[in-house]
C-alpha cells in the first residue's frame, strides 16, 4: 500500500495492464512524447514506443473509430479524449458504431475498448474544459459508464475497463486528479465494473455520490457527525450499469436520500437514482430523495464567482443535508 | 386567529409555568399588552399579546407548566388592528391593489396562524417509513399522539418512532401504569408526603447534577486573618448607611477581594470547552441569595469596573428583587465566577458546587474569633474565616487555585483606612 494521487494511479493502471498485455495501446491527442495535457500517459511513450503509445490528430471521430476498428481485429485499445467537452465530434462514432456494435451483430464481435475522459469543472477551466457529459452517454444502452473517486477505484476500475469486452466510457475528474490522494494497494487490485461501495457507514441519512462529490461527501459527513448526524455515504463509482442493490440497501437502512452530482439537474444521474428508490423502496422512506446537482445551464461559466455558483461543494452539500435531517 | 405560544424566556430555559391570566375570554388585548403572567425557574415575567383583538380561548390553565413552543392562548385578530381586505372594499372609493384581489379567500392569515396550521398538517402526515413502523409496533393512535415530532413543523419522523419504541420497551411489563405504580407506592403508606418539584427546585437540581457529573471538582480552603476588615467595618458601617442608604456588609468587600484574585488568576475566570479554555474579558459575579424555596444567584456584571461602595449597592439592590420575585433575564446570566456566603449561618467549611459553566464558586464562611498565633510567636485574638474555593481541575490546577486564594486572602488581610470605599 503507499499514498498516491488520483492521476499517479491512472497512470500505473495503464502501465501494468500495457505490460500485461500487448494488445493494449494508447491512442489520443497529445498523449505519446507530451504525455498527456494532464500528464496522464507521461512516461509511456518512452516505454512502450510509437507504436503502443499513438499521437492521434484532432480529430476525435478519428480517435474512437482506429479504437473501435482495431478493436474488432482483437486489439484493446484506450482512446483518450484530451477533455470530455471534446467528445461530441465522436458522437456518432460511440453512439451509432461501438455501443451497438454486440447486439447488430447478435454477439458475434465484441468492441474490448475504453475511452479515457477528463471531465468536470472547478479549475477555471470554463466552457470547454469543465462540463459533465455522464448523463448523456448514460442514457446509450450498451456503453459502460465509470466514473471512480479515489485512486485505488480509479486504478482498479481502469484495469477492469481495459478486460472487459465492451466499451466502457472511463470518466476522470480533472479537479481529482492532483487533490484527491488515496491508498492504493500493491498488485493488480482490479475493481469490478457495476459495483457501489459505502465508503462511510452511517444510519440517519445517505448521501449518494461518485467522483469529484465523493470527496466532499465524505467531508460533509464528518461535519454532520459533529452535530449528531450519522451520515452513510455510497460512492456509485460505476454509473452504468449501476448498482441497484446497493442504492437500495442504502436507502432502506436511512430511509433518507440525498444524492449530488455535478452534472445538470434535469434527467440527471440523481434523477435515475431518486426514481430506482421511489419504485422499489418507497415504504423505507422517512423523506423526499432530495438532490443537489449543477444548475441547467449551458455550461459552466469561466467568471470565478460564476464558476462558485455552478459547482456543488461541502457548504452546499451540508446545508442541504441538514434539511433532509432535520426534515 | 393567531396562536400564543410559550415564549424562550432566556437561553436554557425549556418550560415556564403559567402562574396568572391577565385576560379572560372575550376580552378585548392591545398589541402588546399584557397577557399572562409566566414563572421559569430563573424569573417571572409578563408576557404582552403579539397583536390586538380578543382572547378567544385559554389553551393552559393557570399552575401548569408547559414546554416553550406549546400554544397556551388563541387571539382572534381584531378587524380594526390589522384591516381585512373587506374593509377597502366598504370604503369603495381608495382604488384597491391588483393583489389584493385574490385576499378575501385567504383571510389575512397571521404568521402565527400559518405556522400552526403548517405543523398540524405535518404532524399527520407519516412518512412510508413511519407507518411501516406503527404497524410492525403495533403503536395506537392515543400513543402516536404523546409523540413529540422532531422533524420539520413538528413532523413525526423515523428517528421519533424508533425512539418512542426504544423508550416504551425498556420496562418489562411494556405498560405504563404498571410502571407508575410501583414508582409512587410508598414504603409505608400513609408515612411520607411528596412535595411538588417547583420550577426552581426543577433548575437547581438539573444543574447541580450537570455539575457534578461534568466538572471534576476540586477544594481548597484558606484561612484568612479578618480582623482589620472587621474593625474597618466596624468603624463606617453606620456613617455608611446613611449616606448610602444600604448596609455595608462583608459580601461587598469579599467580592471586591475576589475580583482582584481574579485579575492576579484569570484562568479562574473562565470555562471549560472541548475546544480550549475560554478566558472571560469581563468578570462576572454571581452572588448566590437564598429565596423562600431554593437559592438564585444573580449577577453583579463588570463587578471589576466598581468600588466597594458600587458592589454594595448593586448587591443589596440584585437581593431585594431576588426575594420580590423581580429578577429580569440579564440579571441571571452571564455569571463568569460564584461568590457563596453560608458563614451568615454559621457554617466553617463549605464545599459548594460549581454553576457551570464558571470555574470556580467561592465560600465564605464563618467569622470567628480565635487565639492565633502572630509573628514573633505573640498569641492574640483575632477574627478569623475560611475561604473555600471549588474549582473545575479540567481548566487549572492546584497551584493556580492557591494562588488565588492567597491573592483574595493578602487584599483582605492588608485592608486599611486607605483601601478606598469609592
């Protein structure tokens, strides 16, 4: 075990799943001999080589579709998406061509691939280098959604991405990668796909959460115990498929449910989640499921005190906890 | 109609005790006007209508003690105080705003009224998990009624009913008769009487306890030479009463000695928190006065800021409304250290409790004349008491603690013509 931040253990997934299989390589903007804007691959290209490690143009329907071609011809590729703003040009690519790729053709090709994306605000990065695009591409039967909060998850659910055979949309919390440090433990550690964890155990209330929220989640709720308020936190870490019995076992415990996202509110992952605990485990609840989301608005806004406003953070969290305690 | 409820007569006060309606139904009451009368255990306290119009009903008689926020009293809004949008419509000439249109199927509510029409509702409406509850607890109405709601207006919630169950199964029996029963069987019938707890013997023992069960107490004495004081006394207590009109007692100079023991040891003056000993600016003393049944101790504040003179006055003026029942809020609180004075009756060690959250409450106890032994081993008769100090050892230690007292006993043993009264 040692302490590593979120991005070191992105970094050291790629490296060992490279290692352990040659048909894994890296494909992107930037990626080989810069290493990534983020640094995320940095070191890679030395090691493996151009030929693992590609420099892709800045096309990104180009990025996905090499990934899903050479996919299909046995290779596990991991596409980056230099920021997850970017991804719309590879809309039609991930949505019409990899998501659909098992069932057109009655499960005789599977697409092994994993796209990489920074995603989320709260680094000045305004409107093309901050928003959350989990719910729309949650909404696309047949892709897999990760979205890990601590760098063992980020790590362990990478390793699980690069194995599984369909393609997994791999979401990195840029705010995460250099602020949240965590253990992450020797040897492979893989994390399964379609697994929630409860990263604080608690009985008055649940907060629900994934990414960048779980860390101020799991601040929110030390706050909360010193008032006297127990507060469990679910971090989902896989958005789809997504764990249902564990949103359940949550919300029958507290009977309570706050859950916080980032993304927009409308048609959100808290919507989904809210909708889960109302058809299967209404007679547990002692409250409305409440939400705390980012406002609809287009996108978030690059004035500081703007940018504040958008992003849910502990004192918003808190506040609204405490009226679903108090409720 | 709006509704009266039981006001927070001071910061740790949770019920009052309704001694004396002002007004019966059917009265006529002024906005802030007085209402009822109210006992707490710290003082008694007039409470003023919150609006004009007439007392419609008396919710709790007078002798019950009810909690702060219970409704005792509901007032009907009198149609001159607060103009129903009937009565522009009469006039017919003032143009009438656009908003006002949709008033009269609202009826003017007072906020009052709003408030405890919203808790009603929300006091019945049970949440899925609530009533899952009351059915695998087989919990009645008449029970679901004695529940008090935690949640917003007054909400009943899952934490309520699980507390309500957690506290019903705790006797065997599950039967609450049966409980009170045995509780109230006397030894030998007929033997004993129960005196009711009055509000004041309800407050003392609830801090008394607090007390002893937070503070890890601890005592020391110090015997302090007073025979200048008393001669001093002696000597300008009658030309004292009359220029001033109060006695010059030894409380006064006591506390005067006290404040500047204080000065000289201000972790003395100061509480106790989990975040760090809090070291009070002002100093504070609470000069305990025992009243027909029970004890109050009201606060001479800034006592560092006055003379003697000035300490005497405000200490006979705090006890005189103390035994007339006269004591506002501010005069109970905010006490930041305890001057106690069982010497009056005769006592010569005293070991008193410490008001949280002080840290410290000081004895004085009796002046008596003793043979003692004086420097160059001459023995002469003097006047001496015991200062007995209780200190809470979470904030200061022993040596501190001695410190102060020999700082109180030095000030009280040097005492001349020169110290100044003024």
């Amino acid at each position: 075990m040692a302490v590593k931040t979120y991005i070191e253990a992105i970094r050291e997934g790629m490296d060992e799943e490279m290692a352990r299989d040659p048909s894994v390589f890296l494909i992107g903007e930037d990626v080989g001999q810069r290493g990534g804007v983020f640094l995320a691959s940095d070191g890679l290209y030395k090691k493996y080589g151009e030929d693992r490690v590609i420099d892709s143009p800045l096309a990104e329907s180009c990025i996905v579709g090499v990934a899903i071609g050479a996919a299909v011809n046995g290779m596990r590729p991991i596409a980056e998406i230099q920021f997850a703003d970017f991804i719309a040009p590879a809309m039609n690519q991930i949505i019409e061509e990899a998501a659909r790729f098992c069932y057109r053709t009655a499960g005789d090709f599977n697409l092994p691939m994993v796209i990489r994306a920074p995603w989320g605000g709260g680094v000045h990065g305004a409107l093309y280098h901050s928003q959350s695009i989990e719910a729309t591409f949650s909404h696309i039967p047949g892709l897999k959604v990760v979205a890990p909060g601590t760098p063992a998850d980020a790590k362990g659910l990478l390793k699980a991405a690069v194995r599984d055979p369909d393609p997994v949309l791999f979401l990195e919390h840029k705010r995460a990668y250099r602020l949240v440090k965590g253990e992450v433990p020797d040897g492979d550690g893989v994390v399964p796909i379609g697994k929630a964890e409860i990263k604080r155990e608690g009985k008055d209330l649940s907060l629900i959460a994934y990414g960048l929220m779980l860390t101020y989640c799991l601040e929110v709720a030390e706050k909360l115990a010193a008032d006297g308020v127990s507060a469990e936190v679910l971090d989902l870490r896989t958005i789809k498929p997504i764990d249902q019995a564990a949103i359940l076992a949550t919300a029958k415990k507290t009977g309570k449910v706050l859950v916080v996202h980032e993304d927009n509110r409308f048609a959100g992952i808290a919507a989904e989640v809210s909708a889960i605990i109302m058809e299967n485990a209404f007679d547990a609840l002692d409250a409305p499921v409440m939400r705390l989301t980012g406002p609809d608005v287009p996108a978030m806004p690059f004035n500081h005190v703007l940018e504040d406003a958008f992003m849910p953070n502990a004192e918003k969290i808190l506040a609204k906890a405490k009226e679903l305690a108090a409720y | 109609m709006a509704s009266v409820k039981m006001p927070q007569l001071g910061e740790s006060i949770t019920e009052g005790t309704i001694s004396k309606w002002l007004k019966q139904p059917g009265d006529q009451v002024k906005k802030y006007e007085g209402l009822v009368e109210v006992i707490t255990d710290k003082v008694n306290a007039e409470i003023p209508a919150p609006l004009a119009g007439v007392l419609k009903e008396i919710k709790v008689k007078e002798g019950t003690t009810v909690t702060v926020g219970t409704e005792i009293a509901v007032i009907e809004e009198s149609v001159a105080a607060a103009p129903t949008p009937t009565i522009p419509r009469e006039r017919g000439r003032e143009p009438q705003p656009v908003a006002q249109e949709s008033a009269p199927a609202v009826a003017a509510p007072m906020p009052g009224e709003a408030l405890g029409g919203g808790s009603t509702e929300s006091r019945t409406r049970l949440s899925p998990a609530v009533r899952a509850l009351i059915e695998e607890h087989h919990i009645t109405d008449a029970e679901l009624g004695r529940i008090q709601g935690s949640g917003v207006g007054g909400r009943i919630s899952k934490k309520d009913i699980e507390d309500f169950v957690g506290r019903r199964a705790q006797p065997v029996a599950a039967n609450g008769e049966q409980r009170q029963a045995v509780a109230e069987a006397p030894a030998v019938p007929g033997a004993e009487t129960t005196v009711p707890l009055t509000p004041m013997r309800r407050a003392i023992a609830s801090n008394m306890l607090k007390s002893k069960q937070t503070i890890p107490h601890a005592w020391t004495v110090a015997e302090v030479d007073m025979t200048n004081v008393v001669r001093f006394r002696q000597q300008v207590k009658d030309s004292f009463k009359q220029r001033e009109g109060v006695d010059l007692t030894f409380v006064p100079i006591i506390v005067k000695a006290v404040v500047e023991g204080l000065k000289a040891v201000p972790v003395l003056n100061a509480s106790w928190s989990d975040d760090g000993v809090v070291l009070h600016k002002d100093i504070n003393i609470g000069v305990a006065v025992s009243v027909e049944d029970g004890l109050i101790v009201p606060v001479v504040h800034q006592a560092d800021r006055m003379s003697i003179a000035g300490l005497a006055k405000s200490i006979d003026d705090l006890a005189r409304r103390a035994r007339a029942t006269k004591l506002t809020i501010p005069d109970v609180q905010a006490a930041t250290f305890t001057v106690n004075n069982p010497g009056t009756f005769g006592t010569i060690l005293s070991y008193s409790i410490i008001a949280p959250p002080q840290a410290g409450i000081l004895a004085m106890d009796a002046i008596v004349k003793r043979p003692v032994v004086l420097d160059g081993d001459a023995i002469a008769i003097r006047s001496m008491m015991n200062l007995c100090l209780s200190f809470d050892h979470r904030v200061l230690d022993g040596v501190s603690a001695a410190r102060f007292l020999q700082g109180v006993r030095r000030w009280l043993e040097g005492f001349s013509e020169q110290v100044p009264l003024y």
